[in-house]
C-alpha cells in the first residue's frame, strides 16, 4: 500500500481553487481499488454501474443498497487514501429526504466512504440539503442520469438545445445553493460545461463532457477494455486487459488439456521414506 496523503474535501477544493486537475475513477473491487491507490488518483466512485460491469445487468436500476456496500466496502479496503464516493442506488434516495439521509447514513457508516453521489437537478436539491445538513457531503450528477435512462431517450448526449442547455445550468445552481461538494456531468456539450465551470464554486468533474471542468472521470472496465458488451465514445482505453486474461485463459485451457500444466516446480512432493511407509500402512490395512 502507498504511504501518500489522505485525500480530504479541503485538498480537492484547493486542487479547484488552483487549477490543478482533479482526478477521478469509478472501480468496483479490492484488486482494482489496490492499482488506484498506487496511481495516486484523488477521488474514487464506487457507481451503481457495477450493476452492468460486475453483475451483467443491462442497466444500473437493480442494483441494491446491500450490492452498493459490500462493493464500496471492498474498495475502501484497497484504497485507504483516495476521497471514497458512494453512489446512491436507485430509489434509496427518490422517496422522501428521510429516506435519503438513512440511505446516506447507512452507506458512511458501513462502508467508511467519505461521501454519496445522487443523480437529478433542481428537484432533488431538498435531497442533497437533507444529507449535506446531516453532516454527509454529497455530490451531484446532471447531464445524462442512468437511473433516469428511460425519461432521457436512452443513453445520449444530453443539453444539446439552448432551453435544455439552460436547464442544466439552472440545475447546477439549485444542487450547488443545495449544499453539494461537487456535480459530476455526464455526456453534456462541452461549451455547456466551460459555462457551468466559470460559474461553480465547487468541483466539476467530466465524464464525456469535455475538457473544460475542474477534473476529468473514467470507468476503469473502459479504460481496460473489461466490459464485453460495448466501450462507449467518451472512454479512452489506456489497455486491453481483457484480451490478455483472454490469452492466458486459452493458454491454461490448452496447457491442462494437453496435459503440460502443472510443472514439476508449481507442486509438492512426499520423500521416499514417508511414502513408503504410507503404502505399508495401507497394505496393513488392506489384509
């Protein structure tokens, strides 16, 4: 494990304040969050997308509260240092503020993350008040909302016209008034964004959304090519894991059908004493 800085909200806002990049990555598990935190990246989502990416659904609304905190818990075990967020699954904040800040409460408090992240603009600002008043940061997402995928039109660029492009901007607003620590936009133009930018006083950070915010954020299955149904245009891919397990994978299959796996050097053997008392034993037995 690395020995750098706990990453905290005032690092990331001085980050901000300075113009440094912020760095962002949504992982799942132990071994992954382990690679992240030796990369030194500063915030890591545990997102309701591991629905689609570890459990093959094909979107992120069956995802459960009880799937959400065994996941984040597995992260935070492989990163002690990156500013651990959350997502808030779907209908585990939708309800009511109560509901909210017991779904939000649960989460800090079995998984030790360091904040919840919740999808919506100006209709869920009394949601992001209700947690941010119960001591719990919380980061916004506008722009294009999978938990909303079906009222959206699918999985599209989202703000396109100037009135929906307005409304994003008035959404940012309501969630910042709110209390949020930050907004994470999703698939929005990237002119819209630089507007949402120069006007926040809390990090911005890009998924698809261009270059101008305050930090950037990729899904690590993208970047790796782990995810087998589609990489989307926004996602970069740094890697082809996927093919190399692959390789490997045929490898050993091959190797142990042909009977070349395992070699002398990867099992144990019995010294020849033991093993021949171990056949008189059984001959012993035998009579």
């Amino acid at each position: 494990m690395s020995e750098r800085k706990k990453v905290t909200l005032p690092v990331l806002l001085r980050k901000m304040q300075q113009g440094i990049p912020i760095t962002m990555i949504t992982c799942y598990d132990y071994a992954t969050a382990h690679l992240v935190e030796l990369a030194g990246i500063d915030i890591v989502l545990v997102g309701d997308s591991l629905g689609m990416t570890m459990l093959g659904y094909d979107s992120t609304l069956p995802v459960t509260m009880d799937d959400m905190i065994r996941h984040t818990q597995a992260v935070r075990r492989g990163t002690l240092s990156s500013w651990l967020i959350g997502d808030m699954p779907y209908m585990s904040y939708q309800p009511s503020d109560e509901t909210a800040v017991l779904s939000a409460g649960r989460f800090m408090a079995e998984t030790a993350c360091d904040g919840v992240k919740l999808e919506g603009g100006a209709e869920m600002a009394s949601r992001v008040t209700a947690i941010s008043d119960a001591g719990i940061p919380v980061m916004g997402h506008l722009g294009l909302t999978p938990q909303s995928v079906s009222s959206l039109g699918g999985f599209r660029l989202q703000g396109k016209g100037a009135e929906q492009a307005k409304k994003l901007i008035d959404d940012a607003r309501a969630i910042e008034e709110a209390g949020a620590m930050g907004i994470l936009f999703e698939l929005v133009p990237d002119r819209v964004l630089q507007i949402i930018t120069e006007r926040a006083r809390i990090p911005i950070i890009s998924l698809g959304a261009g270059p101008y915010a305050h930090g950037q954020l990729l899904i690590f299955h993208d970047m790796f090519g782990l995810y087998p149904k589609f990489t989307p245009k926004m996602a970069k891919k740094y890697g082809e894991a996927g093919q190399v397990i692959l390789d490997g994978l045929t490898a050993y299959v091959e190797e142990v059908t042909e009977g070349s796996f395992p070699e002398p050097e990867r099992y144990f053997g019995i010294k020849d004493p033991a093993y021949r008392e171990l056949l008189t034993l059984l001959s012993e037995e035998d009579e």
